[in-house]
C-alpha cells in the first residue's frame, strides 16, 4: 500500500520506522542504555508467564496516576492539591518497573520496531523527566508550575503511548508465546 493511501496516524508510524534519525535515536539509546539492556531483558518484568509483555499492564498504572492528577489540577482546586501530588509521585514510583519492562522488550526489537520503540522510549523519558520536574515543584508550593509541567508530560505522553500502542497492538511485538501468536 502506498503511503498516501495510508491514513496520517499510521503515515507518521511507518515515517517514524523508516528514518535516519531514528535510527540514530536508537543507536544513542543503545549507548546510554546498554548497560542495564541485558538485565531488563533478563529481570522479572520481562516474562513469558502471561504470554504477552507486562509493559502494558505498567502504563496503565503509571498513565492512569498522572492523568488523574492532571484531572485534579483542572478541576478540584485548592483541595486536590495534596491528592494530585501524591499521584504523580506514585507514577513516577511505577515508571521505574515500566521502563524496565519496556526496556526488556525494546532490547529483543530489530528493524522499523526498533526505531519506533526508541522514538517511543525518547518521549516517554522526556515526560517523566516533566512529572519529575512536576513533583518537584508542587514539594516546593508552585502548583501552578507544577500543574502545568505535568500537563506537558501527559501530552508528550499521549505520543509516545500512540507509538507503543501501535508496536504492541499492530505490530505485535508483546507478544511472549508461539501459543500467543495463534490463540
């Protein structure tokens, strides 16, 4: 199928599997990240047990705390406060066992999926980086900044969710078992 038949969100996928820069993405997380591939790979939240990955299962705790705060933010006022930083932190404490996951599965990708799941991995870092900045902030009284920082996060976020949701869903690459693939 030719790209312009293709509809935009999966035009940019397949852009962002074929590009140079992505590659070279890719090759600069290799460097800064070789040193703990092969134990993602090897830790307990990259498993066969349920037959797919568990990375998933992880985003969904740590999306679902930072969305919740950012919900917070703009509707629960002076109250919320205490209860929006709180999730942030705990989504922080959750995208430590998160990236791990997805470090585990990235390192096992070769080709296009490789160079999508470095991009993902890219804007997934650079969020947390926000909601770490976030939380630091809101510790410090400016929830207002803090808010803001992570709203950006989430939004940065929901990109780099499209480009993992599209590796594990339409490019399979969760997937842990023969049984898998033909169940």
């Amino acid at each position: 199928m030719s790209m312009t038949a293709l509809p935009l969100p999966q035009r940019l996928v397949r852009a962002v599997g074929e590009s140079s820069v992505s590659e070279r993405v890719a090759t600069a997380q290799e460097f800064v990240y070789g040193p703990i591939l092969d134990w993602a790979r090897r830790s307990p939240f990259h498993t066969k047990v349920f037959g797919h990955s568990v990375h998933p299962l992880l985003t969904d705790l740590t999306l679902g705390c930072w969305i919740s705060a950012s919900i917070l933010d703009l509707t629960g006022g002076l109250p919320a406060r205490p209860g929006a930083t709180l999730l942030v932190g705990v989504g922080l404490a959750a995208a430590v066992p998160t990236a791990i996951a997805g470090a585990g599965d990235w390192a096992e990708m070769m080709g296009p999926e490789r160079r999508i799941g470095a991009v993902h991995a890219l804007g997934a870092d650079a969020a947390t980086f926000l909601l770490l900045g976030s939380l630091i902030v809101r510790m410090r009284g400016h929830y207002s900044l803090g808010a803001s920082l992570g709203m950006a996060g989430n939004v940065i976020m929901a990109g780099a969710g499209f480009l993992g949701g599209h590796l594990a869903l339409n490019r399979g690459t969760a997937r842990r078992t023969a049984a898998a693939d033909h169940g």
